[in-house]
C-alpha cells in the first residue's frame, strides 16, 4: 500500500475548520470556524494567536466539511520581547539560578 503524498488540501470560504496549535504539549491556539481562504491563512491565524514561544510546535488543521486533516510540525525561535533596560540599571542577581532567555 503506498500513500500518495502529493494531495493538495484545499480550503473554501464556507468550508468548517478546526485546528490547533500545540507546543511542548501544551495548547497555545486553536480555531473553530469558517471564512479561511486558504490553509495558509488558518495557519497564519493560529500563529498570531499563539503568540510568542520557543520550540517544535505541531499545527493540525481538519476541514471537516471535506473530511481531510493535515498535521505539519513547525520549529521555530519566536522569542518573547528583549528587556531594552541596560545591564548596569538592573540589581545585581542574589543567590539560586540564572535563567537564560533563550533557554527558557
């Protein structure tokens, strides 16, 4: 059995859509609704809802009127906002760990 992997999902105007977006197994966005033109505009919703966050992320989108799903897994480095402060105007650090930013 072979799986065809080259199937374009397509996505109409009244078409009901579900998607989520998942990231180190927590839920940061998900969408239930019509009015999407495309899979890259639900995709692109649910990136401005999630927000900021750091890591592998997992965007499943489900047309429910057409019956098909596609999952596609997405890293990427959406660092939450720099403190612009400069070092010297913050208080010196007192005991237990430093975090770093882009660890965290």
């Amino acid at each position: 059995m072979t799986m065809n992997k080259n199937i374009i999902n397509i996505v109409n105007m009244g078409d009901k859509i579900c998607a989520s977006l998942d990231c180190n197994g927590r839920r940061l966005a998900s969408i239930n609704g019509s009015g999407f033109s495309s899979l890259a505009a639900v995709k692109s919703a649910l990136l401005e809802l999630a927000g900021r966050y750091v890591g592998m992320a997992v965007i499943t989108v489900r047309n429910c009127t057409q019956g098909w799903r596609d999952v596609t897994a997405m890293a990427t480095m959406r660092r939450p906002a720099v403190n612009t402060e400069p070092a010297a105007a913050l208080p010196p650090h007192v005991g237990g760990q430093y975090i770093i930013p882009w660890a965290s």
